[in-house]
C-alpha cells in the first residue's frame, strides 16, 4: 500500500505548505487507478504534480517509472513517465502510433530533491500547442516534439476509460518515489504560475494553494491527507481513485 510521508513533503514559506505526499513502491507494485468521468473538453488539459524520485530505475526492471497512464489498450494509450535513459516523455499512441510524443533532453536523476512538473496540452488550435514546465521554468530542449493534428484523436482525458497513477495500464511498470499535490485541470491548458511561485528571498520554486482553481468535471485534486483514502478527490468532484 501507498504511504503517506509528512517528513517528505514539499512545502512552501508564507500563507501555504503542502502538508503530505504519497510513497509509491515500485516493488510492491503500488498504484492508483479509477475510470473517467465525461471530460469538460477532452483535447485541453493541465497536469500538475512534485515529485521526488527514490530511485531512478523502477524496482520491476523495465527502467520507466510510470507517472500517469490513460490506457485503452497497448496500441491506445497516453502515457506520462520517466524514460529509462531519465528523460520525462509524453506520449498518445493512436492505433499503435505515436502521434503526439514530447522527450525532454534535461535527465531527472535528483533523488534528493522535489520537481515540480506541469504538463498544458491544447489541441483544439489550429497548430496544437504543447509546454512542458521544471520549477517554474518552461522546458525548450527536446529531443522528440511531436503535436497531433488539430482535434486529432487521443487517449488522454477520455470518458470512461482506466486511468493509472504510479503504474502503466498494460504491464508491469511503476512508479518509485513520492508524489505531491497532483492536479488534473481538464478544459484549460494553464501554466505553472498557477500552481506555484518563486520565494522571494531564496529564490526557489514553492507551491501555492490550488484549491481555488477550476478543475473541470473531469479533473482532480490529490492531496494525500486522508490516510484511510490515499486517492481521495478534494477538488469538488469525487474523481476518487
């Protein structure tokens, strides 16, 4: 099971401080799972979340640590990992291609310290647009960018589908380290700026309260602090896991 680690959280100075993260063990093959709700639109989305790795290899022996899976079937899924060479990879496979893949060149070996990362994704733009934000600072190096079409077809944020926090819809390959303040905002494509800020006297990223956001009906909110309900929705919607 899933822990949660107050000592290991992420915290903020001033009005807010996040006060549990959830331990995944990959070797114990922990995940979080739940079916979708009926999106608000399912081609604009933001992921949000810290995290901070325990290892950079997954305790199963693929080498991805899996951070989000939206899985309909191997040849349709969207995936959000870390890659077994460290980068963070975002990917839509449609009828077992990849329309829709961003490779970071930046490597995520850190394991002392939290990332925060947000993913925005709007594809309802005549030329999709993708950003991809590391403590507050928008991502330009990739060694694989690839947007969809406009309005083209995708695995991630549909209607009654599986989707997996910590583990890959379709085999063994988990998460190992611990996650923070996810937040899935479905219908907007929002920057990082909205989830955190810079501290203005050290100068390091921190998060912010993001309960006033709007999530959309089929975004969430994990906070970790029920203890007897890890995968519990404080965004207003029950999208419980």
């Amino acid at each position: 099971m899933s822990l949660i680690i107050p000592a290991n959280s992420a915290a903020a100075s001033g009005g807010f401080s996040v006060a549990n993260s959830c331990r995944f063990n990959g070797g114990s093959s922990d995940y979080l799972n739940r079916t979708n709700a009926t999106p608000t639109n399912q081609l604009i989305w933001t992921y949000s979340f810290w995290v901070k790795l325990s290892d950079i290899t997954d305790s199963q022996g693929s080498g991805n640590q899996m951070l989000l899976s939206d899985f309909a079937s191997a040849s349709n899924r969207g995936t959000i990992f870390f890659e077994s060479d460290d980068t963070l990879r975002i990917s839509d496979r449609v009828s077992n291609s990849f329309t829709f893949e961003y490779r970071t060149t930046r490597l995520f070996r850190d394991v002392s310290a939290w990332y925060h990362i947000v993913i925005n994704h709007n594809r309802t733009l005549s030329t999709p647009v993708t950003k991809i934000f590391v403590n507050g600072v928008q991502e330009t190096s990739f060694s694989t960018s690839t947007n969809p079409s406009q309005n083209g077809t995708s695995y991630f944020n549909v209607d009654g589908q599986a989707s997996y926090v910590g583990k890959y819809g379709g085999g063994n390959e988990y998460y190992n380290g611990y996650l923070a303040e996810a937040v899935w905002i479905d219908g907007q494509a929002l920057d990082a700026d909205q989830f955190g800020e810079f501290d203005e006297d050290s100068g390091i990223w921190k998060p912010i309260d993001v309960s006033g956001l709007t999530f959309g009906d089929n975004g969430f909110y994990l906070d970790f602090e029920n203890s007897g309900a890890l995968g519990a929705d404080v965004s207003g919607n029950t999208n419980n896991f």
